[in-house]
C-alpha cells in the first residue's frame, strides 16, 4: 500500500471525531452559544463508551451511553451559562475540566486495555477502483457521520429549524420578541453538541483507536471548536476542514512509510501547529468572519 | 399545568456579601456534588474528605507541602486574573510554564560546572523571559492575525508539552540517567535558596506574596489597571476613551506568560531540581480555577491558591488513605469552578419568585 | 354598541420598585387610528408588551372584542389577530426578507414571495423579498416588518415609534399606509411622542404620564401645546435665544475624507468635507443607517482613516488624522457618544470610576495611580451641576435612566472645557424637561465661544440647536444650509434623495 492509498483509506475515519465533534459545536455556535467543553464532553463519551462495550455492553450501547453522557454534561453547562447567564468561556472551561477529570476517573481501572472495532462496511463496485477504492471501505459510523453532514447542510439551508437557529444566533432580542423561546431553543443546541461530542468521543475510543488511556482524546475537541471557525461556520467547509485534519493524523505513519527521519514529537504537534497557522490565517481575514460570523456568539441573553 | 421558576433578576448593584459568601457556598456544593459520587463508586467519602480537607492541616511536613504548592499556584493564578479582568482568555498558562521551565534549565543544562550566587536569579529571570515570550506569540496572533486567544494559546500549551518531550528525550536527556526522560539533576547554585529550615518551602514563595501585593495595587489602584478592567467590561468603551484594545491584550498576555514562566523556573530551580516530565501537574489549568475561585481579586487569590494547593496535597493522601483515584482531584477541581460560577451569578443577579397575585385569576 | 376590540381594565405592571404602569384602563374601537401619547419612560412600552404577549400583567384585566384574554406569548397574540411593528425591528439582517417572513408566517417561500410583492403593491409597501435585510434602508427595513405583521391578518396593528426612523417625505407615505389599513377594517395603536404627527392621524388619544393614564381626547381638538402639558404635566420650557452667528477659527475640519470600514455591513463614507468654526453649532441631519455611526467613529478617533495624502481631519488647526481618541481630547476635543451604555460610560462601575474614562488628565490620575479624592470630587461637581438623579457617586453606571446617565456623560465632557464638542444623538430617549436642558446647555455653550458638531435624526432639535445644517445620505454629505434660510422639507428632501447623485 503506497502512502496515497493509505491516506485516501484512512482519512474518513481519522476525520470522523472531529467532524463529529465540530458539527455538534456548529449548531450550538449557530445559535450563538460558545460552549468550549468538548474536548471534556468527547473524553466523557469515550470513556463511558469504552467501558460499557469492554463489559460486554455492544458497540450501539456504547454510543447510546457516551451520547447521553455528552448530552447530560451539555445541559449542566446550558443550566449554568444560558439558565444563570454566567460567562459562557468560563463555563465551557469548567465542563472542560470536569469532563475529563470524569473521563479519567471512570477510566482508571480500564487504562491500557483493548476492545474491538467495528466492522467496515464497503460500498461494491466504487471499493474495487485502484487507489481511490480505499475511500469506499468505512465502517458505519464513518457512513453516518457523512449523512450527519448532508443533513445539517441540508437543514441550515432549506428547513425552518435551521432558519431558527440562525436568527436565534444573530438577534436573539429580535427572537424572543417575535414570539421564539430563545432559550430553550438555544438548550436544544446545546444538547445536539453534546450528543456530537459523546458520539465523536465514543468513536475515537472503541472504534477509531480501541483502546483505553487517559487523554486519549488529546487536543481533538480543541481541534474540533477551531475547525468550526476555519468553517466559517458552514458544513461544508467544516467538513473539508475535518478531512485535513484527519489526514494530518496519518502523518506519523506516512513518515513512518517513507522513512524520514523527522522527531515522533514533532509530528504529534503536527495538528496543533496547523490549528494556530490556519487560525491566523483565517481570522486576519476580518471582513470573512464578520460576514459569516454569528453576531450574538458568547454573548449572555438577558431577557 | 405550569411550572413555576423563580426568574433571575439583576441588581442594582452587586452584592458585596455575596461576593464573599460565593466561593464558601461553591466549596459547599462541590463537597455535595462529589459526596454522591464517591457514594456511587463505593469510595468513602468520610475518609476522601477527611484527607482532602483536613489532613493537610494535621502535621507540619504536610502544612509546609501546602505552602510550596501554594507559590505557583498563586504566581501564575494572580497573572491570568488580570487577563481575565480583560477579558483576554489565555488558558494556555501550562504551555507558558513549561517554556518558562525549559528556558530556566537551559543554564544548568548548558553549564552544569558552573557556579555562583549569580545562577539561579538568572535562571528565574530567564523562566520568566521564556514564559513572556511563548505568550508573545498568542499576543501577535490575537492582535494582529484577529485569532482567537483560548484556541491559540491552548494549542501552543500542547506544543509545549510535546517539546519538553522532544528535549528530555533527545538532546537534553541525562546520559547518565539509565535513559529515563529527564535532564541532569541540577547543581546547588542552580537552586532557590529555601524559606523554613528542613522544608522544601523556598523563597519563590516570598515572590510569589509580594507580586501578589504588586497586583493589587496594580489592579485596584493604578490607571493602567482601571484600562484594563474597562476594556474588559466595556471594550467599546475602552475604545471611546482611546485606550488601545492591542496594549491591553499584549499586556494582559505578558504578565500572564512572564508570571507563568517564573513559576515553571521556581519549580525546576525548587522542589524537583532537574527537568522531567512531571514539571507540572496541571498548574496552568488548576490556576484558571484558582483565579476564579478568589474571585479574580488578589486577595482573593491569595486565599483560593491555598486552598487550591492543600487539595493537591489532600488528593495525593486520599489516594493512599481513602483509595480515591488521582483524577478525582480533577473532579473536585471541575465541579468547584462549576459550583463557583453557578453561585456567582447572585453577586448580580437575585430570584424573583413570581408573586401569589400572579397566581390568583377571576 | 358593540364591545371594543381590545380593552384593558385596571391594568398594572412594575418591576421592582418601578411601576411601569399603574390602574390602566384603554379601550381601542375597530377602524380606529388610535394614539398611546407619551414621553420618554411614561410607560408606553411596557403597555405594548403586555398587549402583545410579551410580558404579562401583574393585575387587571386584559379583554379582545368582550373576552378576557390570557397572553402567554406573542404567538398567541397573533393568532387572535394582533399584530406589532416593533421601533428596533425585530427583522435578521442576514437573512433575506422572505425568510424574515417565514419565520412568523407559515407558508413556502415562493408563495411567500409572491404574497409580499402583492400586498406592497396594494399598500405601497414594495420591497424585494429576495434582498438581504442589511442591504435595505431604514425605511425598507420598516415596510417589511409592516408586511409581516400584515401577513398575519391582523385585526390590531400595534407601531411603536414608527416615525422616529424616517424622514418628513417617508412619514406621509407612512401614514396613505395606515389610512388605507384602517379603511380596510384594521385597527392601529399609534405609539409616540410627536404631537404634530398624532394629530394628523389619530382619531384618539390615550395619555400616559408616569404609568398612568392622565386623558382620553380626541387629538384633532387640541393644539400641540396642549396635548404637551397634558403629556408632560406642565408648560414646556422655551428654547434660549442663540448670539449671532460669529466666525471664530476652525476648529474640526473634515477634508476630502473616503472611508471604508471593515465591517461589510457598514456604509462607506464618499467624499466627507464639513468644517465647524469656533461659536457655532453645525447639524448633521439623516436617516440613520446612512453613514452616522461610522462617521461618529472618524471624527472621535475610535475608527481611523487609512493612510492616504489628500483626506485628513484636522482639530484646532492641527492634523489628528491619525491620533487616537485620547491624543485628540487633549486638543481640547470631547465626544459624547450615541450608546451611553457600553460606550459613552461602563454600565458595572461607578460614576466616579466613569469619571476618569475621559476626564483623567483633569488631574485625576497622578504617576500612574487613581487619586479617588479627586476623582470622587469630580463626580460629584458633574452629579450637582447636571442635577442627575442618583443616590450618589458610587452608584453603577447601569442603574440610571438612560436620560439620568445622559445628563452625567454630557456634564463630564463639558467639565473638560472644550474647544470643540461633538454630541451624536443627543437627546435619543431622555424626557422633555432634560432634553429641553441639555439643548439649552449647548446653546449656552456655543455663546461661550465652543465649536459643536451635533448629529440628530430629530430634525425639529436640529433646527432648534443649529446654526448651519447637513445632511449624510448614503455615505455622503449634502452641500450646508444655514438654518434660518432653509425649512424641514428641503432637508428632508436631502435626506431621501436616492443613491450617488454627486
């Protein structure tokens, strides 16, 4: 398997907890909320993931697991940031914390032990064409997390929901007095991040990488709030956005392939350091965030 | 049916007694949060808390521990406070640590022969220079490349731990130290002088009390300060009164950074005496809670790193004594901050009940 | 006869220690334009909010076409046919009008389309239903949320302030709207404080003072003045008697000056040229939207002109081109800003700390440090000349009125003793008595030798204050009038002239 074909098979699924992860945060961030808490909500999923599907538990009861996880921790930071109005970094911070200081206690009986993964699913005919064929053989949650893709594409650009989610994130004043419960619509945001990022979290840990550490998670959800500014806060371009980065992860194996002799450290920052290059380049283009930016982001809704 | 919910109402003014009343009650409900945890896990929370709260406070040794914990904590807490106060979020204090850390080893890894009265204040001074400047470089990306400040300096803390990995793996590795990941353990000169006889409490702690000091007055009495605060609470304000948004930020970063590398180089030059990989153990992020926590007031803070270093402490006992696994320190810190934000919201907010009247319809 | 439309019996509602409204009775006939009169704070708001669901009352009794009502939501308002145009619309301004629409109204969005262009037509309401919200003027923003409200089928068209957005020509098409509307069979609550306009159009008015209801009349019987004393309880003050005009330096000239700000949504600036001379007052009339705030934001420093050789602003004869806020009020240059919250003052300090935002350099701040003796006098001498209503100098910014904490901000830009003074929006929402105040401190001021740039969307305060007046237009500034030689309808034929006629 030469490096290309290595990339081209395993892009999608090193992609897929950031996408996940990044697609939840870009409904909450639609509706104007910042929660900063999915690095911790993704090591809680994962955790919690892990440890039902090492018990016995079944890849779907994982997820079930890890999603209720990430929705319970989300609504504690909706209780605390959106229901007594605090600072919603600071907030996020601490959901942060907690969620992965859950995770590693949880975790700790667990450290270093395996499970399996899923099956791969692969599409007939287009997995059978040389080179680009790789692309076609996923497992299913890769496969969701595509339609999770299309759908939020298709609901931010043609349904009233998204309509809502949009409005709410611009002018929530504008919202409320039209007669829209701002609020509880911005909780149900919140509550999808969550669920993203449980889910994200649970792939990364019994599917992506079977395999239990403390801090597994490493950076991803960091990775996966800034993917959502790179996005501009669009779908599609989060979803490029996700497959970049999912080819970054293969780096180290890549160089391993081609023999360069370039520090494991160095590559492991890899994706750090590109998160702040593309960061800067993206945000030093004003004019771009502030036409597709979302004008209410962070803010604390006083009725 | 409807469900009644008290509506939060802001103040007139904010709560002073509140104020105060906030990080006690925070404690409160983090201790009752983490209470039915432990009930959960079969840990028993008597001997959790016992170890965490108390057993600090029972033996000198343990006491003394507190303090040597409580310098960084404070050092860097009483730094990002500051920020905070302006609203510039670096959260990225552990990355600005390590650098701080790295660049003060530089000296006794470069000239382990060395000696003099001369070595470790150049190496505190260079820890703080180094920390300064990893922080210069989220400064330059928030100021001029309009990135976002949380993301950035996150990232470069990973950076920074990925570096610290490269260093005592590779060219700063002990080569007498049956390859183990750390550098050569540092020689006397290279170390602070220590503050109580037979403690490892050194006089980095006397820094980190006096630039304590330092912040309040900067904070509560100087000009420069008040345009912090405003750019904080007010940015558009703070333009109005032509107070530069970009001076604020570089200066928030900057004294965060320089604080944080301090820390990091007391930490080498101090209690561990050589670079490992262990420098820190979540100093960065704990210090954002400790910040918080003491309401991001320099007195406060003097307070909350206290405590926040005797929980480190108890949590190193309660693993012993109480089995409680090392992440639940982690757990008690996170559910602390929560608690501590969801109380703070009554410094300005009150509820209202909905009155009976309301209740009453012909 | 037939039970009212809509009728409110006793009805009260206070938050906090504040009685918005207090025992307040109204009843609204079908067919009618009826006005809700009143100032600033008398509690007009509040009343519209309760009728339209968005806050319920704490007493009395709510009542549509002889039921009682119980509002939950503006939702439900709707569906029984009450509709409402709110003074800061409620419209999204990256969303297109049609999906503005579809937000309140069900319905896919090309029968939407459709219907929008079709009832414009019938009501001379015509905007494009696929345009961007933040591409359309003020008055386009106005029609289209006339159009949603009208989508609903209302039986009751509340407007709240609806011609405080528009110009004199706008207001008349405004009112052939509202005319045609009530023919039709809908009722409409007026809501605003300009007598002259209220009775041109109403066939009753509900007075307000203070949250309670001081007189029902039919508005077409009464003079202005009149209707004003019942609205404000006592005779309005005259304005002070200006000094000839005299031509002193210059003191802020503004010279060939091209901006475009960041900002995608905002107006750029073509070709700005304006001088004001020492002892006088110059206007800036206009639709807001048109160029005002990034106008504002030059002439304070808080924006700056790119690098460029021919543009420049200049302050007493000096070049601040390229000085910041700070630089340039130690020229003797002080702003007093459009937002007083947020931006002409810190909304969580108190007013002595808001003191030293501008006012620093008035000794103050002495190597380095807050002299909170001299910063607390200052307070005080600005709470006590400005008569501002506060328990004392350490109550927070954000606990006054927004007239109160008006009359501070002005104070403490006149206690810098400027040689030129900018004052944007003057009197936005502060009550008659202070605005009354406030413009005759101005005068006042102008006598005294200072040079004041006014900007105001109210062209009855600009032709009482100004000695010359301009208008912005799209960016652009119109050629200068003096007051006495020019009437409000030319300027406001300036103000609505369309697009690039330079």
């Amino acid at each position: 398997m030469n490096a290309i074909e290595f990339i081209l098979s395993g892009m999608l699924a090193a992609a897929t907890p950031f996408l996940l992860a990044a697609l939840g945060e870009l409904v909450a961030e639609r509706a104007g909320v910042l929660n900063l808490g999915v690095e911790g909500m993704m090591a809680l999923g994962a955790a919690l993931a892990f440890i039902v599907v090492y018990n016995g538990g079944g890849h779907f009861e994982g997820f079930i697991v890890a999603a209720l996880g990430g929705i319970f921790v989300s609504l504690l930071f909706a209780f605390v940031a959106l229901g007594l109005r605090a600072n919603q970094v600071a907030t996020g911070l601490a959901i942060g914390i907690l969620g992965a200081g859950l995770s590693a206690f949880f975790g700790k009986s667990y450290e270093s032990f395996t499970v399996t993964g899923l099956n791969q699913i692969q599409i007939p005919v287009l997995s059978n064409i040389p080179v680009v064929g790789g692309l076609f053989t996923q497992d299913c949650i890769v496969w969701l997390s595509l339609l999770a893709s299309a759908g939020l594409w298709y609901m931010f650009a043609y349904t009233k929901i998204g309509l809502l989610l949009r409005a709410v994130g611009e002018n929530p004043k504008a919202a409320q007095s039209i007669g829209y419960p701002v609020i509880a619509i911005r909780v149900g945001a919140v509550a999808f991040g969550g669920l993203m990022a449980g889910i994200a979290g649970a792939y990364a840990s019994t599917v992506y990488t079977p395999l239990w550490a403390d801090g597994m998670i490493a950076g991803r959800g960091w990775i996966a709030v800034a993917l959502v500014v790179f996005g501009t806060w669009m779908v599609g371009r989060v979803f490029l956005g996700a497959c970049l980065f999912g080819m970054l992860s293969l780096a180290g194996t890549v160089v391993q392939l081609t023999g360069l002799a370039i520090p494991s450290q160095l590559l492991a920052s890899l994706p750090y350091l590109v998160t702040i290059i593309v960061l800067g380049i993206i945000s030093s283009n004003r004019r771009l965030l502030k036409l597709n930016g979302i004008a209410s982001l962070g803010e604390t809704y006083e009725r | 049916m409807t469900l009644i919910l008290p509506r939060l109402v802001a103040r007139e003014r904010a709560s002073l007694s509140m104020m105060i009343i906030a990080p006690f009650a925070a404690l409160a409900l983090a201790a009752f949060a983490n209470f039915t945890l432990y009930l959960t896990l079969d840990v028993d929370p008597s001997a959790v808390f016992y170890a965490l709260l108390i057993e600090p406070f029972t033996s000198w040794y343990a006491f003394s521990e507190v303090l040597l914990k409580t310098g960084p904590l404070l050092l860097i807490a009483q730094g990002l406070a500051i920020g905070f106060r302006a609203k510039v979020f670096n959260i990225g204090a552990e990355g600005q640590f390590i650098l701080g850390a790295i660049c003060a080893s530089a000296i006794p890894v470069y000239a382990p022969q060395a000696s003099g009265i001369w070595i470790w204040p150049s190496m505190l001074l260079l820890g703080a220079l180094g920390g300064g400047a990893w922080a210069a470089i989220t400064s330059f990306w928030r100021v001029r490349l309009n990135a976002n400040e949380i993301l950035v300096s996150l990232m470069l803390s990973l950076v920074a731990v990925q570096l610290l990995n490269y260093l005592l793996l590779g060219p700063w590795k002990d080569p007498m130290g049956f390859n183990f990941p750390q550098s050569v353990m540092f020689q006397y000169d290279a170390m602070v002088p220590t503050l109580l006889p037979g403690t490892r409490v050194n006089i980095s702690l006397l820094f980190a009390v006096g630039l304590s000091l330092a912040a309040w007055v900067f904070m509560q009495r100087s000009f420069i300060g008040f345009k912090l605060q405003v750019g904080g609470l007010a940015p558009r304000a703070a333009a109005y009164a032509g107070f530069s948004q970009g001076g604020a930020i570089w200066m928030s970063l900057l004294i965060g950074g320089c604080a944080a590398g301090f820390a990091g180089a007391a930490e080498v030059a101090g209690p561990i005496g050589q670079l490992q990989r262990s420098i820190s153990t979540g100093y960065g992020y704990a210090a954002i809670i400790v910040a918080y926590l003491g309401g991001l007031h320099p007195i406060g803070i003097l307070l909350s790193s206290f405590f926040m270093a005797a929980l480190y402490i108890g949590g190193d006992t309660a693993m012993v004594s109480a089995d409680l696994p090392i992440a639940g320190v982690r757990v008690f810190q996170g559910s602390l901050l929560l608690s501590y934000l969801i109380l703070a919201t009554f410094v300005r907010h009150r509820l209202d009940w909905p009155r009976p009247s309301a209740e009453i319809k012909p | 006869m037939t039970a009212p439309l809509l009728s409110l019996r006793d009805v009260s509602k206070s938050y906090g220690q504040v009685h918005a409204n207090r025992g307040v009775n109204l009843d609204v006939a079908s067919h009618s334009i009826h006005a809700i009169l009143g100032e600033n704070g008398a509690g007009k708001s509040t009343l519209m909010k309760l009728i339209y669901g968005v806050e319920k009352p704490d007493s009395g009794q709510i009542m549509w076409q002889g039921k009682q009502l119980h509002l939950n939501a503006p939702g439900d308002a709707r569906q029984l046919g009450i509709g409402m145009v709110f003074q800061h619309f409620s419209l999204f301004e990256t969303l297109t009008v049609v999906e503005n629409v579809s937000l309140v109204v069900p319905g896919d969005k090309k029968d939407l389309a459709q219907r929008i262009t079709v009832l414009g037509a019938e009501f001379g309401l015509d905007v494009d239903p696929m345009a961007h919200v933040h591409t359309l003027s003020v008055g386009e923003r106005q029609r289209v949320e006339i159009i949603r409200c009208l989508l609903t089928n209302p039986k009751l068209l509340i407007l709240d302030e609806p011609t405080s957005v528009l110009p004199p020509q706008s207001v008349n098409r405004l009112f052939e709207t509202l005319r045609k509307l009530a023919a039709d069979g809908v009722s409409i609550l007026f809501i605003s404080h300009k007598l002259e306009e209220i009775r041109a159009i109403c066939d009753h008015a509900t007075i307000l003072r203070a949250g309670q209801v001081v007189g029902n009349v039919d508005p077409r019987l009464h003079d202005a003045s009149a209707l004003a004393t019942m609205m404000i309880g006592h005779d309005v003050p005259a304005p002070l008697a200006a000094k000839p005009i005299s031509t002193g330096n210059k003191h802020l000239e503004l010279i060939a000056v091209d901006h475009i700000h960041d900002d995608p949504f905002s107006v750029p600036l073509k070709q700005i040229n304006l001088q004001v001379r020492a002892g006088e007052i110059l206007g800036i009339a206009g639709v807001s939207g048109n160029g005002q705030s990034e106008l504002a934001a030059l002439i304070s420093g808080e924006a700056r002109l790119h690098g460029s050789e021919k543009q420049r602003i200049m302050m007493m004869s000096r070049d601040v081109t390229h000085l910041n806020p700070a630089a340039r009020r130690h020229l003797g240059f002080a702003f007093v800003p459009e937002d007083r919250l947020g931006q002409g003052a810190v909304p969580e300090m108190s007013l002595t700390k808001n003191s030293l935002l501008t006012a620093h350099s008035k000794g103050l701040v002495r190597h380095g440090l807050i002299r909170m003796r001299q910063a607390t006098a200052f307070a005080k001498a600005c709470i006590a000349t400005q008569d501002v209503r506060t328990p004392d100098e350490h109550a927070e910014a954000g606990a006054l009125s927004g007239g109160n904490l008006q009359k501070f901000i002005i104070g403490r830009e006149m206690m810098l003793a400027p040689k030129l003074l900018f004052v944007n929006q003057p009197t936005w929402g502060v009550d008659i008595g202070a605005a009354t105040a406030i413009r005759q401190q101005l005068i006042a001021l102008r006598n005294d030798g200072c040079a004041i740039l006014v900007i105001s969307e109210e062209l009855d305060e600009l032709f009482e204050v100004s000695d010359h007046i301009q208008v912005l237009n799209h960016g652009r500034l119109s050629a200068r009038f003096k007051t006495v030689d020019t009437k409000p309808e030319e300027i406001g034929l300036h103000m609505i002239a369309t697009g690039d006629a330079a």
